[in-house]
C-alpha cells in the first residue's frame, strides 16, 4: 500500500538510513555507539515499587486526559521549573510520550486554509523528524528555516517572507535544540510571541531538553509567555520524562497551553489518543514531583561535558541537551564521509548530519555535520570523544 503522493517529500528515516550507508563494513575497533539519543542513565528506583503498588490498575481503562494526581504533579513542576501557574484540569494534558501530542496538535489546530490559502507550517532546520510528517498528514506546506551558527542554531522565523508568515499556522520549535543543544533566551522568545501574534500563529514549543543543561536553566516559553502578558491560546509548550528522568521506556509526556486549546487537543485525543495505563500515570506522577533524580542525572552528563571539553575543546560544547553536533573538517568531506570514515577506523557510530535535516535553497544545514550522543557510562565516553578526536581533527 502506498502513501498518500504528499509523503512522497519525506526521506527515508534517518537510522535505516544509516544502516544502509554503514552495510556490511566492518569497525575499526571495538564498537562505541553513539548514534542514538536513547538515555542510558539508571531511572529512578521509586519507579518499579510505584507501578506494583498500583498494579491493579492495569484491569481498567486509564482516564483519557490524565489522572487528576498525575496532571497536579505536572502542574506543580511547572511552578516549580518556570514560575507558571495552569489549571491541571483545564491547562494540561498527559500524553503517551510527546511525540504523540507534537503530532497530534497539528491535527487538532491547524485550519484547512490560511490567508486564503494552504496554511505553512514553520519547523527549524534539522529538526525532530515527527514535524514534517505532522505538517504533511494535514496537507499544510512544511516550510525549513535554517538553524546555523550565523543564526545562533536557532531558526531566524522573522526572516521568513511574509506572504508565508501570513499563511503560516503553526512554528515548531525545539529548545534546548536537537541536535544543536542552543536555547533560546527570553529576547527570543519574546519576539517570537510578538511575530505570533502579528501574524497570528500558533507556537509548538518542544522542550524535551529542558532539564539537561550546564550553567543556568534554559528560559521556557512559558516564562516569556508570563512575562509579556502573551495570550496562552497562542503556545503548546510540550515536555518529557524521557530525557529529565531516564524514561523514554514510560512513555509519559503533557502539553500545556490556554483551555481553549487543550480543549481541542483533547477532543481529537478522545478518538485517537492512547492513555497512559494508571500505574505508570502513578509513576510518572511520582517521577514528576521530584527534582533530585533530577539534578543527580544533570551531574552525571556534566560530568561527561566536562571530558568532551578536555578532549574536544570547549567551542564543541554545547549549553544545553546530550549530544555534540560537530562540524566536519573539509579534509574529511562532508558528514557522510565522516561516519563512514569513523566507523572504518575508530569503530565509533555516529550520525551524519544531512539525515536530521532538509535540502533547501540555502544548502542543507546538517551536511558538514555529524552528531554524537553522549549518553553512555562515562568511560565508553571518554574513549569514544577520543576516537571522534583522532578521527576526525586529527
């Protein structure tokens, strides 16, 4: 069976990808993955006695939006982490990972037609592969704005025509940035409010990474959104446990935004949603009211950042997130060359760049890139930044 012809603009993942590109070549060494983002930290121990406690819970249907326990730790989070008040009834919404909801909002906000004409869809470039099949499934024009070091690896959103600002729907962000680990500041933020709000755009704002930082925590959208006075109905701030608490596996994620648009996120979730089961609700709001896990596994990548900073240097270093996107020298070729060429020699697998992101006309941003996840025990790390050092700077 085939996909609708709109999908067709979609490459191939970016894992299968790279499977195709490596083949059958053999390692140089014995093999350090460092490809995917998947967090290797233990999870907290609360977690397993949390879901026996509650095992029962398994025999019934979990409630669609969210337990009233789960969405109150969120919302107490939310306090804590930005100093933002929402209702957990009315402002929040639990989500089988945010994957699912980053999707789904855009099937749930955005309209048919904008400005008399198919509505855009703003992702940054690279960016999480789930926003362009989102744009596509709802036949809106997916539109790349380039996140470069000339842009701070940010995308420049106002330096976007603005016929296409005028039909532009939704602008997915990511901050911290995946792959690029920049944040985005309060002046950022801000101003993107202020574009949202002339050209009357609602802003997705992924923030996965929130709590994996060096240094100051990263300002969130909802910190500007309190301080500008900016109508909430206008932002989906989305977040995660997978990243701040080791538990990809969980599957426990939220949105939150102004009521009307949680109204409408929930109704589509009514008919497409897939619940969380209660005792990992009860896990995860468990997991969510506590912070020491928290600062404990924020140690442990700093720990590592640090060795990346010896090895590598600290212009490789990013503010925020768990991997290193670093630039290819030319005498390696592009990013594709490079992992092959680390794979041959090192025995280190990375990612090239061009696969998290799209040809546009400014070139592709992710060519002369590869990016590496620092998400293994310190040691393994400390001996893959070396290779990646002697593979590729030296």
């Amino acid at each position: 069976m085939n996909f609708p012809q709109r999908f067709s603009e979609l490459p191939e993942y970016a894992f299968p990808r790279l499977r195709t590109l490596l083949g059958d070549l053999p390692p140089g060494a014995e093999p350090i993955q460092m490809t995917i983002g998947d967090p290797r930290h233990a999870p907290p121990d609360f977690v397993g006695p949390v879901v026996a406690e509650h095992a029962a819970g398994f025999m019934s249907y979990p409630p669609n939006d969210g337990h009233p326990q789960l969405l109150s730790a969120c919302a107490g989070w939310l306090r804590r982490r930005y100093g933002f008040d929402a209702d957990p009834e009315t402002r929040i919404l639990a989500l089988n990972g945010t994957r699912e909801g980053l999707y789904n909002a855009s099937m749930a906000l955005c309209p048919e037609t904008k400005a008399g004409g198919r509505p855009a869809i703003l992702t940054p470039n690279p960016f999480y592969q789930v926003y362009a099949v989102a744009s596509l499934s709802v036949g809106a024009e997916p539109v790349y704005v380039n996140a470069t070091a000339e842009t701070g690896h940010l995308p420049d959103f106002a330096s976007v025509d603005s016929g296409v600002l005028d039909r532009t729907a939704l602008v997915y962000v990511c901050s911290p940035a995946n792959p690029q680990g920049s944040t985005a500041s309060m002046a950022y933020w801000t101003d993107l409010l202020a574009l949202a709000e002339r050209h009357e755009f609602r802003i997705l704002a992924d923030e996965c990474y929130a709590e994996i930082y060096r240094g100051a925590p990263p300002t969130g959208i909802l910190e500007a959104v309190r301080q500008t006075g900016a109508d909430p109905e206008w932002v989906v701030a989305f977040h995660s446990l997978s990243k701040r608490s080791n538990l990809a596996g969980l599957r426990s994620g939220f949105a939150v935004s102004g009521p009307q648009t949680i109204a409408r996120m929930k109704q589509l979730r009514n008919y497409a949603g897939a619940p969380l089961p209660l005792p990992l609700q009860m896990a995860a709001a468990r997991a969510w009211s506590e912070d020491a896990h928290v600062e404990a596994n924020r140690a442990l990548y700093a720990e590592k950042f640090r060795a990346a900073a010896a090895i590598l240097g600290p212009d490789h270093i990013p503010e925020a997130g768990f991997f290193l996107w670093l630039p290819v020298p030319e005498a390696r070729g592009d990013g594709e060359a490079a992992t092959v060429a680390l794979w041959r020699e090192q025995g280190v697998k990375v990612l090239p760049g061009a696969y998290l992101a799209r040809d546009t006309s400014a070139g592709n941003p992710g060519a002369n890139h590869i990016r590496a996840a620092l998400v293994g025990p310190l040691e393994e790390t400390v001996e893959g930044l070396t290779r990646l050092r002697d593979g590729l700077y030296r």
